[in-house]
C-alpha cells in the first residue's frame, strides 16, 4: 500500500493512472450500449446456447460486447487485424519498408495512418458480415433478435459498429500516449477481467459447488491449482532472459582512462510478449466466422456440406485448430522478434562503441553469435505460448472449464499486467521511489 501511496504522490504519474482507469470505464460503459435494432433480450438467450466455441472467444476478445451487440461488438479485432497486414505489408512493399526503416518518426506516422484506414475497412466489412449472420441466426431460430431485417438494419450495424471500432482504436491509443501501458492491450484486458465474475459463477453451477459435490470441489480445487501453476510459468517465462557479456575497450584521452566496464545485452526468452497469441486468435476468427456466415446465407440444400465439415474442423478445441494456432503463434512470436530486434544493428552499434561480445569477432560474426542465440530463446519462447494457448481448449474439452481460466486469457492478463507495473516502475524509480517489484 506504501507503494501505491508513492506512486500516487507522483504528479504525471497519477495522472497517468487516472486517465487509464477513466478510460477503462468509458470502454465499459460503452460495451453496454446496444446497437439500434436488436432485441437485447433475445440475444442474451441466444448467445447463451453459443458460449462455447468462435463465438464465446470471439466474445471473450470484445469484453463481452458481442454477446450484447453493443456499439463495441467487434471490439479491438479490426485494429489487430489491420495491424497484421500492414506489418506484413512492410516486408513484401518495398515503399512501404523505405517509410518504416528510412523516414523515422514521420515513415511510423504514416504506417499506423495507413493502420487506422484498414481498420475502418475491416471493421465495415466484419459488421456487414456480423449483421447477415445475426438476421439468419434470427430467422432460423423463430425468434426475435433483429427487430427488421434488411438494408436498414444493415447499414445501421455497419455504421455504428465501425463507429464503435474506430473510437475503441483512438481511445486505445490515447491511453499509449496519455496513460500507463500499451492501451490497446489493456482495453483487451478490461474486457477478460470484466468476465471474471461470470466465469466463476458458471463454475459453481457446472461443479455443483452450492450442493457440496465433493467430485466437484475437487475439479474446482483441480483447476484453481492448474491456474496457479500456470500464472507461475507466465510470470517465470515474461521475466525469463538471456544475457550475452559485453566487454569494453579501454580508451586514454589525454589523462583519463574510459571504458573497460563489463556489461551485457538482455535477450528476453519471451520477447514478443501475448502479440503473437492475440494475432492468432484474431486470424483464426476470421474462416470459422466466414464460412458460418456463407453457411447462413447460402441455407440448405445448397451443396454446402464441404462448408459444414470445415466449420467442424476449425471449430474451437478441433485438432486442426489446435494444429493452426500452434503454427501461428510461433510464426508470429519469431516475426515479431524480428520486428523488435535486429542483430546486425545490435552488432554493429557494439563495434560502433568499442564493445564486444568475449571471443567473438567483431561485426559479422558477432551479429551470427547473437541471432543464433536470439533463434534458440525465441524457440523456447514460442513453443510455451502455444502450449499455454493450447491448455484451455483442452481443459474446456474435457472438463468443461470457462475460457476465463484458461491459458491464453491468464497469459493476456499476466503479461498486460506485468509490463504495466514495469512502466510504473520505471516511472517511480526515475523519482528515486521504492518501486513495486522489490530487489533483493
């Protein structure tokens, strides 16, 4: 609490802090605001018979706002989405790798514009596709969810779920700027913390915890032991790092000596952090979505059976999604390490400043020694996150566990969690305070 007490005594600080926590609350409220045209009550008992599978991940990623169709439905998606292509975008341009490694500051303000107009184009096409889907889901079964159906109603979604994306993504940005940790990350957060109580409560109910099941109390005291463990080997694998020696030659200017200190390069094993699982679950959303919506629209009798069978394939918990999610985050955890860490620049700016790595010449062979040792890490670090990504499917499969306790939500929340109080660490520390993370 003393802590705390200093970190509020800090100006920029709390102010920092109170415009996240003024920012969360606005996202919330605004996942509560239904789009125009769909009957809240309806859709709740719907959504109830579909909690499981794309659509209660999907949920889990909007905070909830799907489940109401709120003005937020489609939560941060379009954003990540449009995050992926660009970044890919990067590689394969040459245009667009001149602004992104060239142009600096400004080439990067370019970039996340091209970003934010993406967004606006995916968020319009997912909330066209979303309103299709929630007419036919409507239709087919004989309730109400859609108070008309047709152009008006379609347009009204588009509006204003792609109205709800784009202030999602701008508040999300602000927060970055103006508040404390990445704010997209913590919007996502927001939104899986605010789940939690629910969760819990289905818990009890499947368990038959109130009737003193003793099988079940014993599942819960199972999964409550799992989830633990699993918070242990997050924080363990987030703080995990590899330290490369650097040494410095020394120098004589006139009577003074300089350098010859010892230091070292920290090569984080997870150094993506939860981007790579949070793109893959944004990729894999997009062909199950699809093709049910293809599915709805085309109805039956229309030769659409292939549709049906890899709807089933790729449904959540499936072998072939979990085979694709692995795949997916580990492509993403070493592309995005890339992104983040360069070798050669690492290389060079040491022999730049008279420092190198004991036994290694300096340049080439230097930046070969570091991204061989940055390829095992990374391995290392990737293989966890797609096990630990894995776990709630497998957990949800056979023991009938909420996504909320599974391993990509606990490894979203861990890691947000994390490198916000290492930003208030920093802050604090700067300012000569004791900061959270106590040393030995």
């Amino acid at each position: 609490m003393s802590t705390m007490g200093n970190a509020l005594k800090i100006g920029e600080l709390r102010n920092r802090i109170l415009f996240t926590l003024g920012a969360i609350l606005v996202f919330r409220l605004g996942c509560q605001i239904p789009t125009p045209g769909v009957d809240p009550a309806e859709l709740a008992k719907f959504f109830a018979q579909q909690s499981s599978g794309v659509l209660g991940f999907f949920n889990l990623f909007s905070g909830g706002a799907l489940a109401k169709f709120s003005v937020f439905a489609l939560g941060i998606a379009p954003y990540i989405n449009s995050s992926i292509i660009m970044q890919l975008l990067v590689y394969v341009i040459p245009t667009l790798e001149h602004l992104a490694k060239e142009e600096g500051e400004e080439g990067r303000k370019k970039i996340n514009q091209y970003t934010r107009y993406g967004t606006i184009v995916i968020g319009a096409l997912q909330a066209l596709g979303l309103s299709y889907w929630l007419e036919n889901a409507s239709g087919q079964m004989g309730g109400r969810l859609v108070y008309s159906h047709g152009w008006g109603f379609r347009l009204t979604a588009v509006v204003t779920l792609t109205a709800g994306t784009a202030f999602i993504m701008w508040l999300g940005e602000q927060m970055t700027a103006k508040g404390i940790g990445n704010g997209i990350s913590l919007l996502i957060t927001a939104g899986i913390v605010a789940g939690l109580p629910s969760a819990i409560a289905h818990s009890f109910v499947t368990f038959h915890i109130a009737d003193g099941d003793p099988g079940g109390i014993l599942q819960m005291l199972a999964i409550l032991a799992i989830v633990f463990v699993t918070i242990g080997a997050v924080v363990a694998m987030q703080d995990g790092m590899r330290k490369i020696p650097v040494q410095h030659a020394k120098r004589v200017v006139g009577r003074r000596v300089y350098g010859g200190a010892n230091t070292h390069i920290p090569l984080k094993v997870n150094q993506a952090g939860v981007i790579p699982v949070i793109f893959a679950s944004s990729v894999l959303m997009f062909p199950t979505l699809i093709l049910t919506w293809y599915s709805n629209i085309a109805g039956k009798g229309t030769g659409e059976d292939w549709v049906t069978a890899l709807i089933g394939m790729l449904r959540w918990g499936e072998p072939l999604y979990l085979f694709l999610e692995s795949v997916l985050i580990i492509f993403f955890t070493y592309f995005y390490t890339a992104i983040l860490l360069n070798p050669k620049e690492m290389a060079d700016n040491l022999k730049k400043y008279g420092g190198f790595v004991p036994g290694i010449r300096a340049g080439r062979k230097t930046a070969e020694y570091i991204d061989r040792i940055l390829n095992r890490i990374t391995l290392c670090g990737a293989v966890f996150l797609a096990a630990i990504s894995v776990l709630p499917q497998v957990l949800y499969k056979y023991m009938n566990v909420p996504f909320y306790f599974g391993g990509t939500a606990l490894l979203i929340v861990v890691g947000v969690v994390l490198d916000t109080v290492r930003q208030m660490e920093s802050h604090m520390v700067t300012r000569h305070y004791q900061g959270f993370m106590r040393r030995s």
